[in-house]
C-alpha cells in the first residue's frame, strides 16, 4: 500500500519509510536494510526520536472505509473489533532483515491513546443532526517530535499527534485541524509489545494540550508533520478539502514562534475552552478567510526537514503492476507568496 511518511537517522545514516503495513528501513545510498511487516492497522507518519533513538509512527485499528479498505486488500476478514489509536514505537537498531514481524519479534512496543479513540467513538450534535466523532475525528496521522510552540526552549522536545479528520462537506465542525502534545520521557511504564487479536489500552490518560489550527476542510486531516530547526515551523501537508467556502491549500506551515491562544471552540453545539495556533504569515493569503497556505502537490506521503533548509519529499507513483513506490526529491523552502519550495539541484 502507499508510502505515508519517512524518519531520518541523520546520525547513523538511515531513512524509514512507512507503506501503510510495514515499516522499511534504507541506508541513504537507497539500499534495502530491513523491514517490519503483519500489520493489519493503518502505520502513518513517522518521526524520530533523538533523545532516544527511537522511531515513532502513528497505528490505527478501526473499522471505518479506511480500516476495511486495508483488511481487504491484505486478505483478512472484516470483524466489528475494537477501535485502537496506538504510538508504535520501533527500536531501528534491531531492524536488521526483511519481513520481520510486528508482533512476535522484540523490535516495536506500542503506547495507546485514549484522547482519540475518546473523540472517535463519541456521537455530536451537528445542526440539530447527530453524527458520528467529535471534531470529526477519523484517528491520528501526522505526527512530529518539536520544542513547546512559541517558548524560546529548544532542547525539550515534546510528541505532536495530528488527527485524521474526515472530510465531510456537511458538517461544520470539521474545519480545524486537532493536534495533541505529550511528553514521552516517561512512556516505558505504558509501552506494551503489540498484539492485534488483544489490543491493549496501556497509556496516558490526558494529553498535555489539545490544540486547534483553523485551515478549513482537508480530507483526513494533517498527512505530514514535519518540525524544522532551521524555521523553527511545523509545516503540515495535507489532502486539500473540497468545501467551496475555503482556499483549499495543500500545505500550511504552523507559526512555531507563536504562543497558544486561548478561545473557544463550537462542538455539540457548545462553546468549549480551546487553544488555537497561528499559521505562518506567509504564503498565499485568501481574503474571504483569512487562511494562508500553499498549493503544492507533494507531501502528503512524506516530508522530511533537514535542518539546513532543504526538505526531503516524497513523489509517490504506482507502478504498471499496480505496484506502490516512491522517490525522495530534495527540495529547498522558499516560502514566498507563490512558491512553498523549488527542487534543489
């Protein structure tokens, strides 16, 4: 299935890449190193960690379009099961050959979060209708490893989640995009290796803060998020939305200078306490709206910052055999009204 993000071991020279039910693991000469299979969820985006040399990805177990989309193509049946919203946390130094099992092998331990699957499974009051999943949850998907938005201390790093948003164009509670922070320094005491016929609900019970960031309809949400030292952004790419109302943009970059400011959210039809970020005051602006962004085809299935102002993107394609692949283009971010980044030679 199709590649959906990459995390880069600058240090040791390695680039993992998720496709959706495995996670594969490249030296930077694009040599095959090793690779995790038998997922049966969704792996997303991933990141990784330096303070601890981990690899971190976003795991879905739903029963959704998505989720029996994937059991069908793999051949599995579909059961009514459990919903489950997991960090899948991957030890990089023991991915060492092909095919090696997600669950039987010593190499991934998981961190389930309860926020989401909270938030997925709830029923809102939309325009006097009821509808499935607060804020339009669909689960979680971007995700990045970044300094706390707007402090000027850059050496803690705090875990960014994104949620999917379903792209519904008749509901108005799905305009924001939802990200969740959390401190993993302590999340040994939650970790569990994972099995998918028992999925556990070993984890934190709160995140550190719900934020919200107004970017108008996307569909499922933040795809991508990428924190950049060199901007000290988060840039976001998404699948742009499709309600008229909005620009639509491809991609959106999260002011990381910019303290949280406190507002209030509509959901079930109450005003509830929030916490909004601001989108960089760049790019092109829509004056209906207010909302700046970029339109740019790539980087729904990967962005990778590389600290020095180039990018590595994907460019996803499918093959005549029906086949998934992707090439790593760098690019470099100019970030100016009409173009987000121009390919470097």
């Amino acid at each position: 299935m199709h590649v959906q993000g990459m995390a880069l071991d600058k240090k040791n020279g390695f680039i993992y890449l998720s496709f959706t039910d495995r996670l594969v693991k490249m030296d930077l000469s694009g040599q095959m190193v090793g690779s995790v299979s038998g997922f049966i969820g969704h792996l997303g985006d991933l990141d990784f960690n330096d303070a601890d040399g981990k690899i971190y990805g976003s795991l879905e177990y739903k029963n959704d379009a998505i989720g029996k989309g994937i059991k069908k193509t793999l051949g599995k049946e579909e059961n009514a099961g459990v919903n489950g919203f997991y960090i899948a946390i991957f030890d990089g130094a023991k991915i060492v050959n092909t095919n090696m099992n997600a669950e039987t092998e010593d190499l991934l331990r998981t961190v389930y979060l309860s926020e989401v699957v909270q938030d997925y499974e709830a029923e809102v009051n939309v325009g006097d209708k009821i509808m499935p999943h607060r804020y339009a949850c669909s689960g979680i998907d971007g995700l990045t490893f970044a300094p706390s938005i707007g402090s000027s201390n850059l050496d803690k790093k705090y875990l960014y989640v994104a949620y999917g948003i379903y792209g519904d164009i008749d509901r108005d509670d799905n305009d924001h995009q939802v990200i969740l922070k959390y401190d993993v320094t302590n999340w040994a005491k939650y970790e569990k290796q994972l099995s998918q016929d028992n999925l556990h609900t070993s984890g934190p019970k709160k995140p550190l803060e719900k934020y919200f960031v107004k970017t108008g309809n996307t569909r499922y949400g933040i795809q991508n998020l990428a924190y950049d030292s060199h901007t000290g952004n988060l840039f976001a790419a998404v699948y742009k939305g499709t309600k008229t109302q909005f620009p639509n943009y491809d991609l959106f970059v999260i002011d990381g200078h910019k303290k949280p400011v406190s507002t209030r959210i509509i959901s079930d039809r109450h005003k509830i306490k929030g916490k909004t970020l601001s989108l960089l005051q760049a790019g092109s602006k829509d004056l209906d709206t207010g909302i700046r962004g970029w339109h740019f085809k790539w980087g729904a299935t990967g962005i990778q910052p590389l600290g020095d102002g180039l990018f590595y993107i994907s460019h996803n394609e499918k093959n005549d055999e029906g086949l998934q692949h992707t090439t790593l283009y760098k690019y470099r971010w100019v970030g100016d009204s009409q173009n987000a980044f121009v390919r470097d030679n």
